[in-house]
C-alpha cells in the first residue's frame, strides 16, 4: 500500500507468529511536534505511558524508554522519516502499518466514534500484541538505495512544480499574449523559454521579422525542421490583445519572472537526472535493473523501479506480490454467484508508474510482451488495462 504522497508500505518482511510475540510491545502515534506511547506485556497489561516532544531530547528519552521496557516490536502509522530511522536503530522490530488499516481497528475497542492521539497509541499498541504475526516487520533499504529513493522522487517533485509553473505561465500569456503559446510543441522547452526570455511581450517582438527570428533560432540551437515562415505566421495570426502600457509592462515582468523560473528548474532537474545515472551506475543492482530496458539511456524509469522495489528481496517472494503492490494485479470482488475484479487503487503509486512505462517500453520492442498486449486488447481491454497485463 501507500500513503497519500506515495511512500510505499511495502518495504517491510513478514515473520511468524512466534518471532514478534515474546516480550513487551507498543504503539506510538507520531506527529510533527509530539509522539504519543504506550508500552504493554505480552497479556495486555499497561506498563507506561506517556508523550515525547519531536526534539533531539524528546526522541532520545522515547528510545530509552523502549530499551528500558524491553520492547520487542512497536507499531506505528509510517514507514520512514527520523522518527522510524531512530525506533529502528534501537534494535526493535517496526510495524510499519497503513493509517487504513488503524482506522478500521479503532472500532474494535470502542463503542462510540471518539478519536485521540492517546487512543491511536493504543490501538497500535494492541495491534502490534495481538496482530504483529499478520502484518510485515519494516526493513530498511541501504544507503545507496535510499540515497537513489530521494533523488528520484525529489526529481518528481520538481517535474510536478515544473507542469505547474508552465501552466501559469501559459495562463499569464492567454491574457495578453497568446502568439508565443502556439509557436513550439512545448510552452516549457529551452527553445521556447529562451524565445520569451528575449520578447516577452508584443511591444519586444513588433519589429520581428524571418531574418530576425532565424538569427535568433540559429544561434539558440534550434533544430526543428519547422520552417521560419511557419513559426512567424503562428505568432502573428494570434488574437492579439487590448492590454495599455500599464498593464502590459507588468505583465511583461511577469512572465520574466515565470520564465527565469523555469529555467532554473529545468538546469535542477537536468542536473538531478545526471546524478540518477551516476548513482545508478554505481549501485551493485544498477546493472540489473538497466538490463529491463532495450537503452541504457532510461535511466529515470530504471532508478524509480530499483528505489520502490528496494534491495531487500524478502519483500516480494513471488510474482504476484510485487505486481499486488504495483498495482497491476486486479482485485477479486465475490459474493455469492456474483463475481468481478476491479481496479488496485491502494498500491504504491510511483512503482505502478515505473511499471507502466516499463511495460509500455518493452512492448514496442519485444516480440513476446507485443502479442501479450495485443492478446489483452482482442479481449476487450483499453489500453491502460493491456499495459497492466504486460506488466
């Protein structure tokens, strides 16, 4: 499963019943400036209790007071952050469980709707004493995989704010300007960032003629096979705009702003990709998971496969698992004569991308996963659906 930003849940090793039901256990409900705890034996009986602040203080006593209590396995609502890394460095074993999973166990121990972090603390608390054998011990990746981890989804983040900017800067020239949207394919590109960091408003391009804007292309780099004439008739033929000279020199400032932006965020994410690849060369599994794609150049889709899947093989002891927490196996839906199977939403969100482009790369090249799809297709799926299959 995963959490609403996408951090996978599925790093984590199942263990026997015996192996995490021996001594004490706990549950701590995390925030983002107290945690709460509680501490049972092993028939339920309250030990202690009490509330840490999110300080180097704070988290230190908490950590003592587990060793102290002689705690065994402790349950909490995520699977990563300081707060785990320190539970984990005690020697404890980690329920990392899916805050869907607690809010269905609240019910069992109350009869009215109340919630409280005290509460949260003790429902985890008695999930990890009576439950711990069905839910996965937290394994925590290398350092080189979690070092890969946070610059492939750090790199996702940036794209993200990257669509987001562009599309405000596409919203700024639609209200004065819209030529300059329709010369290239994309609003966002070098080619076309450069074009507006150069005219950014009618009154810097009035004079821009064939020879002008080829000189200007030409020493941009620009290759397109689009013709000079072409790109001219597509900014000239645009509404053009009512805006006065107030209005337009401040929308003019605007969208130097938008575009400096952009620029920078495109260098950051060039830069960051670069150090995919030389983190992904370097990574003992890097090898294996290049050798998926017909190209060493699909470094991005390569790294975001090795930094969901991690380097912990325990975690996906069949096929059917990993596709379980990809979300390209199908949920089953029976009741009586009625059955059907529906679409995985709860699933790691960033490995079921990785998976898709994966499987939609291979298909293209790859004889065997092309009759796959199209097998998929001649039974009536979409397109979405064939991919899933492939995958």
């Amino acid at each position: 499963m995963s959490t609403r930003n996408g951090t996978s849940w599925s790093g984590h090793i199942p263990v026997s019943k015996t192996e995490v039901m021996m001594g004490n256990c706990a549950g701590v409900d995390w925030a983002s400036e107290k945690h709460d705890l509680l501490i049972e034996d092993c028939d339920g009986q309250e030990l202690t209790a009490g509330t840490f602040s999110h300080d180097e203080a704070g988290v230190s006593a908490l950590c003592k007071t587990l060793t102290r209590f002689d705690v065994e396995v402790i349950a909490v609502e995520r699977p990563d952050g300081v707060l785990v890394e320190r539970l984990l460095e005690t020697g404890v074993k980690v329920l990392a469980l899916h805050p869907n999973q607690v809010k269905a166990a609240r019910d069992r121990f109350r009869a009215s709707g109340g919630k409280s972090d005290r509460f949260d603390a003790f429902v985890l608390c008695e999930l990890a004493r009576t439950d711990a054998h069905r839910f996965r011990v937290l394994e925590p990746d290398s350092d080189a995989t979690k070092a890969i981890q946070a610059l492939v989804r750090a790199r996702e983040d940036l794209v993200a704010a990257r669509v987001a900017m562009g599309l405000q800067l596409r919203a700024e020239l639609d209200r004065f300007w819209p030529g300059p949207t329709r010369m290239f394919q994309k609003l966002d590109s070098r080619i076309s960032l450069a074009f507006l960091s150069r005219y950014p408003s009618p009154e810097d391009a009035c004079l821009l003629g064939e020879k002008r804007l080829g000189g200007f292309l030409k020493a941009n780099g620009y290759r397109n096979q689009t013709p000079v004439t072409v790109l001219l008739e597509r900014l000239r033929s645009a509404p053009s705009g009512r805006a006065g000279q107030i209005e337009t020199r401040t929308r003019r400032q605007i969208v130097l702003a938008l575009v400096h932006t952009l620029q920078v965020m495109g260098v950051q994410i060039r830069e960051l990709e670069a150090e995919i690849a030389e983190q992904l060369e370097r990574h003992p599994d890097g090898e294996i998971f290049r050798s998926f794609f017909r190209t060493r150049t699909s470094v991005v889709c390569a790294a975001t496969l090795l930094a969901e899947i991690g380097d912990c093989r325990a975690r996906y002891p069949q096929r059917d698992a990993i596709a379980s927490d990809a979300g390209h196996a199908p949920v089953a839906v029976e009741s009586g004569k009625y059955r059907n199977a529906t679409f995985r939403w709860a699933c790691n969100k960033r490995l079921r991308g990785a998976l898709r482009t994966l499987a939609h790369s291979t298909r293209q090249w790859n004889p065997w996963a092309a009759e796959l799809y199209l097998q998929a297709r001649q039974r009536g799926h979409d397109h979405e659906r064939a991919l899933r299959t492939v995958g």
